[in-house]
C-alpha cells in the first residue's frame, strides 16, 4: 500500500464514521461508550493514520457497531 491510499482510506473510514454516526443519530461520545474507551481514545482511532494495537482494535469495532465492511 502506498502512503496515499493509506491516507484516502483513513479519510474514507473518517467520512463512514461520521455518515454512521449522523444515520443512528449518536454522538462520538455514545460511540466512544459503545467501544468501551474514552472520546480521547476514539478519537485518536478515527482521526489520525496509527497503526499501533489499539487504534487497530477500535478502529475493528467501530467498523463492527457501525456496519462498516468495505474498508
């Protein structure tokens, strides 16, 4: 994978979150709930290109609560 398809991806899985998000009528917040971690953390997850363990695991439940299976 090259650098930017790891950036068009993020900015996709971002997009699908907040179009997710708006369609359940939740917050980051109630999300953040869900997952079981803090905004700070979900964030971080959602925002941003890491690749270390834990962003990898919110990043794979969210993508579970929210139906998101093409990314």
């Amino acid at each position: 994978m090259t650098e930017q398809m790891i950036v068009d991806a993020a900015k996709m899985f971002k997009k699908r979150v907040k179009d997710g998000l708006f369609d359940r009528d939740m917050t980051q917040r109630d999300l953040a709930n869900e997952v079981g971690v803090t905004e700070a953390v979900l964030s971080l997850a959602i925002n941003t290109y890491a690749i270390n363990k834990q962003s990898r695991e919110v990043r794979a439940k969210v993508r579970q609560l929210l139906d998101i299976q093409d990314i």
